[in-house]
C-alpha cells in the first residue's frame, strides 16, 4: 500500500456561531457542531468508531459528561470502539489531529470525530471569567502571587518585541482591524457587523501597558467539530478532502518566566519540522490561519515561520496584505480577536477554517484557488508551538 494512503485526511467539518447565548445548553453546542460536521462529511453516523471530545473549561460536571461519552449517546452512535478526551489547552486541536492522526495510520480507527464546545461567554460569571483566564496554567507558586496575569503575559511579549524591532502601536493596532476585515465576512463570528479602525483600536482604554482594550480577546459561548479518516478512503467520500501533509510541535516552558526567548517561542523549529515534512515552503502556502489571543502573536508567528523577516509582519498588516483580497491571507474566519475566544476551542475555530478554506466553502471570504494552509496553535502561557500544514493535494 502506498505510505500515502495512510495518511489522515479531513472528510467533514461543523461549526456553531461564536457568542452569548445564555440560555442554550454546553451540549448544544457540542451536537449541533457534530451534527453539522457528520452531514457536511456526507457519511452515514455509524462509521464514526472513534470519538474525541476536547475539554470544557467552563464546567467540571459538563466536562465529566463528554468523558464518560455523552457525545456517543445523544448522536446515537452505535460502532464507537472509544471515546477519549485529549486536552492541551490552546493546542488541543493539534494534539487531537496528531493522535487522530495516528489512530488512522495504525489502523486502530477508520472515522474519528472530534468536537469541543464551551460556554466561557455565559456559562461562568464575569469574574469567574477573568479568574479563570488570569491564573489557569501560569504557577501558582511563583507567578501568580506577583499579580502574572495573561494581559500582562501579553503586554511582556509585546514590550520585548518592540523593543527589538520598532513595531508601532498603529502596526499592533493594524492586526485587529485585518481580523476585523474577515470576521464582517464571517457569519460565525461575534463581531460580524461592526466594522474597526487603527484610531478605535488605538483610543480604546489601557489594559495591560502596551495593550489595549480592542487588542484583547474575549471569551464567548461556541463550539466545533471535524471528522477524520484516512487518506485513502477520503475521495471515496469527499469530493475535496483535505490531507494533513506535515505538523510540528515543540514545548518550551510551563512557567513563563523561563521562557528563554519571550518574542519568539518555538514556532521557527516547530515551522520547520511541519514544513519539511510536507514538503513545502512558506512560499507554497495560500494562507496562514495563526494563533492570535493578543496581536503580538500572529505577528511573531507570520515572522518565525518565514513568510517575511522579523519586525516585518507590521507593514504586512498595515498594507493590507493580510486583508480579504490580499497576497497573505491571514486569519481568515476573524480569529479570537473577532471571531471569539471559546477556550480551547479557538484554535480549533482555525482548524476548521483552514479546512473550510481548503474544501471551498468559505462563502464570501474564500480564498480563490488555495491548495495548501499552515495553521498555528499553542497552550497555556504560549507554552507550546504547534505547526500544522494541510493541503488539498499530496506533493
């Protein structure tokens, strides 16, 4: 058999709009998505034999219920050999690929489904919200009595970064309003009907010196899924499958202060694992989905991973370069600066998007004629740097 057969490949994707609904149920957003992911497949339920579920951060009882295979029982799923959780906080959906991944290539499952859903947005209270995202994975022991909080993570790596390179606060500002650009096309994202400028970004209140308030995620109800099988099976089913060609991954620190390099991380050598493994190059890519909870890192990541030299990802978003209809796509569903943050759900939502992209079902933020993607998440205090390349041929 051709080594290729075995490759994974993306058959079906699923996706719930990102927002508050306060009176809608964690599992709805988890089914639904599912529900979405199984039809756009275009398979019958029962093929499905492995379930995924990703962790909800909201609730412990709701997350005991995707454990113990909540999701299995209200599909009616009747062939799951398992249901297993795998959770790596904002690198959760690289994780589940890479274990999918290997599932399929081994033989030890056909067709995964991977779901998350969250309600981050209605499901805890405002502070409870702000507790959570202040002090979930930074040390208890030596950070979080200091007052290390993720704004001020944030704030640390963008401070650095403008020091070593210039940026301006008008290029940080620039991010938000390319995000901004898709997320109006984006019928799935919280801010889809409001339009944003570098001068709103640039007045609104101080966050966490440099930061400010527009340049900050915010955390919302949502939830996604896609389905997984072979490479092999994959045109059997799906008129445009879309193939995992090449991941990387590398783990840096857990306490952020030992990060030896706070404006870079991993994402040179985690890129460089990825795209040697497919085969490409950066120059090969028709779009970048990258990891952007504050702007800093989908400029550090555009810069480490090659598509331009350091200090230069800010003029790429000024210049619109970034935007609908420009030559570097990025971000293109809006990101967790438009879109919404759902916990580990948003990488995820870029997952999903690259996939979407890729099938050409992006409506009317589609990238015309995109082969390949690359797609970055990370966990926790950027403790992770997570490269994913995909791709509608097999080079």
């Amino acid at each position: 058999m051709d080594k290729n057969a075995k490759r994974a490949a993306f058959i079906g994707i699923g996706e719930v709009p990102t927002g508050r609904f306060p009176e809608t149920a964690a599992i709805y957003h988890a089914i639904e998505s599912a529900k979405l992911a199984i039809r756009d497949a275009g398979i019958d339920k029962d093929e499905i034999d492995y379930v995924m579920p990703t962790a909800s951060l909201y609730s412990p009882a709701f997350n005991t219920e995707l454990v113990t295979c909540r999701i299995v029982e209200e599909l009616g799923l009747r062939n799951v050999n398992k249901n297993c959780q795998v959770f790596a906080g904002g690198s959760s959906s690289s994780c589940g690929l890479q274990l999918a991944s290997s599932l399929i290539e081994t033989g030890k499952a056909k067709t995964v489904l991977f779901v998350h859903a969250d309600r981050l947005g209605t499901g805890v209270t405002a502070q409870g919200g702000i507790d959570l995202f202040s002090t979930a994975g930074i040390s208890a022991e030596w950070e979080v009595p200091f007052g290390q909080h993720y704004s001020a993570i944030a704030a640390l790596a963008t401070n650095r970064y403008k020091f070593e390179t210039g940026c301006t606060d008008e290029e940080l500002s620039a991010v938000c309003v390319s995000n901004r650009k898709w997320a109006r096309l984006n019928p799935n994202a919280f801010f889809n009907k409001k339009d944003l400028s570098i001068e709103e970004v640039m007045a609104s209140k101080m966050l966490s010196t440099p930061l400010r308030a527009k340049q900050s995620n915010m955390l919302f109800d949502g939830g996604g899924a896609f389905v997984l099988t072979s490479a092999e099976r994959a045109p059997d089913i799906c008129p445009r499958p879309v193939y995992l060609l090449g991941e990387g991954g590398t783990v840096t620190h857990f306490v952020y202060s030992q990060e030896p390099d706070v404006s870079r991380f991993g994402w040179a050598r985690a890129g460089k694992k990825a795209f040697e493994q497919a085969g490409l190059t950066p120059r090969d890519m028709d779009l970048a989905e990258i990891y952007d909870s504050y702007p800093i890192y989908q400029m550090i990541g555009l810069e480490e991973l090659g598509f331009c030299e350091r200090g230069e990802a800010g003029k790429l978003f000024v210049s619109g370069a970034t935007w609908p209809g420009g030559s570097l796509p990025c971000t293109t569903n809006g990101g967790m600066l438009s879109q919404g943050h759902t916990g580990a759900g948003g990488a995820v939502a870029l997952m999903i998007e690259a996939v979407r992209q890729l099938m050409g079902k992006a409506g009317d933020r589609q990238v015309r004629d995109a082969r390949f993607a690359v797609e970055t998440a990370t966990g926790g205090t950027y403790m992770d740097a997570q490269v994913t390349v995909l791709g509608t041929e097999i080079p």
